[in-house]
C-alpha cells in the first residue's frame, strides 16, 4: 500500500500560508506524500494539479472568506473534469453556519480553527481507506447525569410531575454513588445521589449545588476511541474504561476539551437495553 498523496491549495487571494504550510508538514509527519500548490490558486490550477500528481485528497485552506464562492467552483471542475473520485476537505476561518452548505456542495468535511491536524490526518486515513476499522460517531444520548443531594426527595418531580417511570435504583461503590435511571424515548434521566463525602457528586453539589452533572454518549469499541482520542490530544479524565452502572464500562472526558461540558462515553453490556 504506497503513501496517502494529499494536495493542500490556497484558493483565492489569500495571501498567508503559515496554516497550509503548518498543516503540510504535520501530514508529513504521519507518513503521507504532500504536495503544496502555494498562494492565490484557481480552482482551475487546483483541480489540474490535483489530476496531474494523481492525488487521493485535496485539502484547501481558507482565510479570506471566500470558500462560500471558491470551495463550490473547484467542486464544479472537478466534475467537469470526470475527477470527483479525489475527495475534498476544507478548513480555516470558516464560520459554522457554511458548513452544511459547504457539504450540500460535495466538500467532505470541514475542520474548523479548533480541529487539531491529529483528528484531520485520521480523517483522511479513512477516508482514502475505508476498508480499515472506522469508529462510527456516538449512536445515542445514554443519559442526562443530574446531581441531587437526596434521590428521595426529588423523585416526585420526575415520576409524579414529568410522569416518567422510574426503572430502578443502583449503587456504584467504586464512584461512591447511588442512582436512579428514568427513561425517556430511547435515554435516560440519571439521578445521582453521593453516598459519602469522598463522592466526585459531592464534590459537584459542594461547588455548583444541584443540577445537571454530564451528558452520556453512547458508544462502541471505547478503549480504542479513547486511544483515538488521546493521540488526538483530546483531555481526558478516564484513559481507560472503567466499571459504571447497569455494567456499562463507562470513561469521561475532561471538561476543558468541550468548553465546560462533562461528557461521558458509556459502552453498555452486550445485551443490555441501555
């Protein structure tokens, strides 16, 4: 299997490419072929380039607000050209709200400013491999974690007012904590008792009081997501799976890498209903 060939253009009049060049050599770095077209390309030298050194991907980096305009032309020559087998992603300064116009377009994928080259150097591995194991995105939302001081006193509300049904309580001594699970359609409402003062929900309602706590995901293959993830650079708290309730082998992610949210990827058991 010979090495992954990308292009990285510059369409337009942009006129920096420390980006490119930055996102060029990290390519490198992972064992691909790079070929840098440089500043204030066409669509028209792009596409060419990209037929002539037979690339497997175009990249195109945008900075100067163009892509709504250029990214949709250098679809538009790449069908002309009979090339749309050569995949293309894009990235930059490119404001959520383009994006799914952007991939209505026939662009793949956009990484934004916040997207590490890691997570874009896999991307494109799938992408020109897809034969290869791929981790699906989360299928679900398990649960909704919410931290209570006591399950007792505020289960009337879920169960009384909501008219959600309450399908059992269970302690998980590892965490220090008891909980009671609500369905609601296909998740759940988690409700999270401390069950001593060395508990992280004590911790929580110590510092925050009551309230929601984490989102749960569900998701399959953990321990190699959880790799993905931490060669990604992504902040962990659980680098490995660990025991949760309903025998779910649970980890989090740290707060910092979704600006504050605690997010929890839970695996449930094979055969489980969760």
């Amino acid at each position: 299997m010979g090495k992954i060939r990308v292009l990285i253009a510059k369409p337009g009049l942009d006129g920096h490419d420390r980006g490119a060049l930055v996102i060029a050599q990290a390519l490198r770095d992972h064992g691909m072929e790079v070929i840098y077209t440089g500043l204030r390309q066409s669509p028209v030298q792009i596409v060419q380039a990209a037929i002539q050194e037979d690339v497997d991907v175009i990249g195109l980096s945008s900075l100067s607000g163009a892509h709504k305009t250029l990214f949709p032309k250098i679809m538009k020559v790449l069908r002309e050209r009979n090339a749309t087998d050569i995949p293309v992603v894009g990235g930059g300064v490119i404001p959520a709200e383009d994006i799914p116009f952007l991939l209505e377009q026939g662009v793949q994928k956009i990484f934004t400013s916040g997207s590490s080259t890691e997570a874009l150097a896999t991307y494109i591995k799938q992408l020109v491999h897809p034969e290869e194991e791929k981790l699906e995105p989360p299928e679900k939302i398990a649960h909704i974690g919410i931290a209570v001081r006591q399950i007792d006193q505020v289960l009337s509300f879920y169960t009384d007012t909501l008219g959600l049904e309450l399908e059992g309580v269970e302690t998980v001594e590892t965490e220090g904590v008891q909980t009671a699970f609500l369905r609601i359609g296909e998740s759940r409402i988690e409700l999270l008792e401390p069950l001593n003062e060395d508990s992280p929900i004590q911790r929580f309602l110590d510092k925050k009081g009551e309230g929601v706590h984490h989102i749960a995901l569900e998701a399959d293959q953990l321990d190699e997501r959880l790799h993905r993830m931490q060669s990604e650079g992504t902040l962990l708290i659980n680098e490995e799976p660990k025991q949760g309730a309903h025998d779910s082998r649970v980890a989090f992610l740290h707060p910092k890498a979704a600006n504050g949210v605690l997010f929890e990827l839970c695996q449930p058991s094979k055969g489980s209903e969760q």
